[in-house]
C-alpha cells in the first residue's frame, strides 16, 4: 500500500508489484490509495526548480526526492543538500526559495483566495531561505525559527537560521521580528504580548535575533545571498520538465550566461582590422 501511495504522491506509475493482479484489483487497491493521500497529503503548491538534492519527508511517512514539476503538501519537510537549492510556488502564489543545506517545515496552510484572511506557516530549522509573500492577507504569514517568529507584511525576506541565532534581511516592504520560545507556536500579535519584536521597515534592514536580544543594523554587501537562485536558471522549463539534478553545480546559470560550462573554455578569434586601400592622386595636366 506505502509504494501505491508513493506513485500516487510523486507519478502516474503503477506500482511493480501489481503488474500481474487483476485489473479490477488493482483498480480498486489505487482507488483506496487515492483515498487515503486525499485525506492525509494536501497538495498545497509545487516546485519549479530543483539544484541537486532536494527531498521531501511527507506527512504519510515518505521519504522521496523533490523534482522539478513535484507538488508540496501540507507538513512536508523540506530539505536541500549542501550544494542544491529548490524554488517551490505555494497555491496562494508564495514564492519560497530554499538555500542549500536547509530544513524547512510546509507547517500550516489554510488559503481562501486574494486578500482573504487565512494561515500560512512555515517552520524552519537551518539554512537560508528567501520568501516573498502571495495574495493573502498580509497578517496571514509567519515564518518561525528556533528562537524567532517573522510576521511577513507584503514582504520579500531572506533569512538564515543556525540553533542559536536568526538573521532576516528585509529587501521589500515591512516585517515585525519577534522572539519566541521553544515550540511557541504563535502569531507574531500573540508574541507581541509577551516577547520582545522589532519593525524592519526600510530595505536592506537587517535584525539578528540571538536568545537575550534582537539587534538591528543596515546589512552587509551579499549578506544571505545563498537562497537566491540565479535568474539564468530561468531556462529550467524547457528541460523537459526534467529535474536540475546533474547541472554542473548551483552556478551553471551564471557560467552558461557567461559563454562557457564550468570546466570548459572557449576561445575567440578577432577578424583582422580593416585597412583602407591606398588612394592614388593623378599627376596634373600640362597646358
């Protein structure tokens, strides 16, 4: 039943096993499986590009790689290898880009369409992460860490998180930064109550929340530029729907715009400059 699950979670296949049993069977067994994935994996978006390694923990117990074309479902763990990134398009339009060797949690999802209230929730453990937010009301989205909850308010955020210290980097709009404590699942309006919070009001604002406090300061040049992925991957849909895994390395975008393949070089030859022939001036005419 798990390897039904499993094709039903990430492909059309059927599963091996059930190539010789009965078509009405076999019918049957793949209409219970359904079933059971509509009741226990809530697709909730999908992912658009994938850099390497990226697996899912799914709510049923699968462990699977995440591919390009892939749907995410709701409490989904996410994770990237050291050197993969993925970019995942939630159903209200979130736009959540996962850095490398990262960990985060597809923790709560209830949409009812642009500027509805709802509850969108993402739990991250480590790693970097850059996420702008969808067409939901605005007071939907939060982001918790180890030791801070980020109320995202028309945002585009990067953040970094290591067990002890929360680095957010706001690039647009404004974001509320509050601490929490452990398996404190709350809003940030709730956490307002008994935590300490700060704005991040102006881009390139950075607030870094360790366990006695939350500093703010300007970011540095580059500072969390691991999650982005470069816009020359953009090229990934016309891959056939095939995953990035095997591209030579998180770079290759650039490398690609740049006219070369990693470890490849090209060359060019100059045509010869171009020299104006002589001009011949006739003698003059006696009279």
């Amino acid at each position: 039943m798990a390897g039904a699950k499993l094709r039903a979670v990430r492909g059309p296949h059927p599963h091996p096993g059930l190539k010789h049993v009965s078509p009405i069977v076999v019918t049957g067994i793949l209409l219970f499986a359904g079933a059971e994935l509509a009741w226990s994996d809530q697709k909730i978006g999908g992912a658009q590009i994938v850099i390497n390694v990226v697996e899912g923990n799914l709510p049923s117990g699968n462990q699977v790689p995440v591919a390009q074309g892939d749907n995410v479902f709701l409490n989904e763990v996410v994770r990237s290898s050291a050197d993969s990134k993925a970019n995942l398009l939630l159903n209200d339009n979130s736009n959540v880009t996962v850095g490398p060797g990262s960990t985060i949690k597809l923790d709560d999802f209830v949409y009812s369409g642009p500027k509805q209230p709802g509850t969108i929730a993402l739990n991250m453990t480590k790693g970097t992460l850059r996420f702008i937010t969808g067409d939901a009301n605005k007071r939907a989205y939060t982001i918790w860490t180890p030791n801070a909850a980020i109320g995202v308010r028309g945002t585009i955020l990067r953040i970094e998180v290591t067990p002890t210290e929360t680095k957010v980097i706001n690039e647009e709009g404004i974001a509320i930064v509050c601490h929490r404590s452990k398996n404190e699942y709350a809003t940030v309006e709730e956490l307002r109550k008994r935590h300490a919070c700060k704005e991040l009001l102006r881009p390139n604002q950075q607030a870094t929340v360790t366990p006695t406090q939350i500093a703010i300061m300007e970011a540095p040049l580059n500072a969390i530029s691991d999650p982005i992925i470069n816009e020359g991957l953009g090229f990934a849909g016309g891959l056939g729907g095939a995953s990035l895994a095997g591209l030579a390395g998180v770079g290759l975008g650039a490398a690609i715009l740049g006219g070369a393949f990693a470890g490849s070089s090209t060359s060019t030859t100059s045509a010869p400059p171009f020299i104006p022939p002589p001009v011949t001036v006739p003698p003059p005419v006696s009279p």
